[in-house]
C-alpha cells in the first residue's frame, strides 16, 4: 500500500526518541551540575563516538523497507514511549537495550540487525559501564592505581597511590577511571564492524588492542601527575582532560579503522 509505513522507519522514529531522551537527561544533568559554560567545555560529556553510533544505528535499521509494523511492534512501541518519556534518564537507555534485543531477534534484515547491534552498543558507556563501575568501582580504580604505582614505584592504598617525590599521596577519583574510555573503545569497535559487515578471526584481538591502549594513554596520565604535588597542580585542569582524551579519541579510531580497514577500502 502506497505511503504505508515500513518496520525500519517505525523502529528507527522510536529509537531517535529513545537516544535523543537519553542524551537530553545527561546534557541537563550536567548543566544542572557544573553550570552551562564547563558542561560545553566537556561536550556535555557525550563523546562524539557516542553521537555518531547514534546516526550510524539509526540509518542501518532505516534500510528496512519491509512494509506492515505488526500488532506486537504497536505494543511494543507504546510501552517504550512510556519508558522514555518519564524524567529519568537510565529508563531511556533500559528501553533503547529492550527494543534493540527485539530488533535484533525479529528482524529478518541484516542491515536492520547490525543497527540494532550498533544501539545496543551505545548503550554499553551510556548506561551497562556506569552501573558496572558503580558496583565494582573500588576494584576498578584499585586496577588502575596499581599500574600507576608500579610504574611510579611507590606505595598504594586503594585508590590511594603515593607521589614519586613521597611528597604526599594521589587519589585516583572516578572521573580518572580507564573504564568509561575503554566502553569507548568497544563501542567503537562494535560501531566499525557492524557498518561495514566485518567479520575476521582477529576482530577480539583488535577490539582488545584500542581497549590495551586507552588503559596505557590514561594510566601513562595519572602516573604524571603522580610524580609530584607540582605535576598534579600544573597538568590536573581542563587542558590537560582535552589532550588526553584527544589522544585516546585518536588511538580508538586509528586502530578499530586499521581493524576493518578491508571492509572499509570496499566500500570506498
């Protein structure tokens, strides 16, 4: 029937709804948090990455041109939107993980699948990596204060690392976890595969190198501003957080490309 409307427009208009209200609670918790002019300095902490699996997912599943959204996509669809309509910004993230599942087992279409694996992906250090690290946080950042002590070769506590001058001690907060850059990674990785259809014996070992290197990049950070009290004062500002993450923004593409850079010289 001629204007009927297809499965991968219903799904993709439900998914735009879905990542726009996610994105949209983090920007305003942000803003709310440290004000309007820091929150843009850290790009409403939403990597570009992030924002580009979005369209990316959302285009793959827009291909399916299969005419007649069922009863059960309908039912489906109206308990989403009531997902992600409520003020609370995981629920979005909960219904995005939900739909992708159901596009991902029912869809007959392959581009349709890898887009729904791609949003289910996005998900990983919009929402799954936070709660993992809220639950495992002390574990988490003691992994990292371990490498930084080891290379500072000074006693650590905890998340406690002592300065290489013995001048006092480095707290390693959550915000200097390796955990949310190395989501990226995988994000990334999962974002590349799945666009160009790519599939290799060595896809693990890739995704594990861009994952190795974001630790390495942050890690070789903190163990700079663990050489003194006068490392952590001039390097630990707004400056320093943009370098680093410029340069692991830049390792995390370089590699996941050379990873599937087959699949991508085909479709050039």
């Amino acid at each position: 029937m001629a204007g009927e409307l297809s499965r991968g427009e219903y799904f993709a208009g439900l998914f735009i709804v879905g990542c726009a209200s996610g994105l949209a609670s983090r920007i305003i918790h942000l803003v709310d948090e440290i004000g309007w002019a820091e929150a843009f300095f850290k790009t409403f902490d939403i990597s570009v990455i992030v924002l580009f699996s979005c369209v990316a997912g959302l285009a793959l599943i827009a291909r399916d041109s299969t005419k007649g959204v069922r009863c059960f996509d309908m039912a489906l669809g109206t308990g989403f939107i009531l997902l992600v309509i409520l003020p609370i910004g995981p629920l979005s993230w909960i219904a995005v993980t939900g739909l992708g599942l159901y596009v991902l087992l029912s869809s007959d279409v392959a581009a349709s699948r890898r887009g729904a694996s791609i949003l289910l992906a996005v998900t990983v250090p919009m929402l799954w990596g936070r709660m993992l690290f809220h639950f495992f946080a002390n574990y988490i950042l003691a992994g990292d204060a371990l490498l930084v002590s080891w290379l500072l070769g000074t006693h650590r506590t905890g998340n406690l690392v002592e300065f290489a001058d013995k001048s006092g001690q480095l707290v390693i907060f959550p915000a200097c976890s390796s955990l949310a850059n190395v989501s990226l990674a995988f994000l990334c990785w999962a974002t590349l595969s799945q666009l160009v259809s790519h599939r290799s014996r060595y896809d693990f070992l890739w995704c594990l190198l861009a994952c190795a290197a974001v630790v390495a990049v942050n890690v070789t950070r903190i163990t700079i501003l663990g050489m003194s009290e006068w490392h952590y004062a001039t390097f630990h500002n707004e400056w320093g957080d943009a370098a680093a993450n410029i340069i692991i923004l830049g390792l995390i593409v370089v590699i996941c490309a050379l990873g599937v850079r087959r699949g991508l010289l085909q479709r050039i």
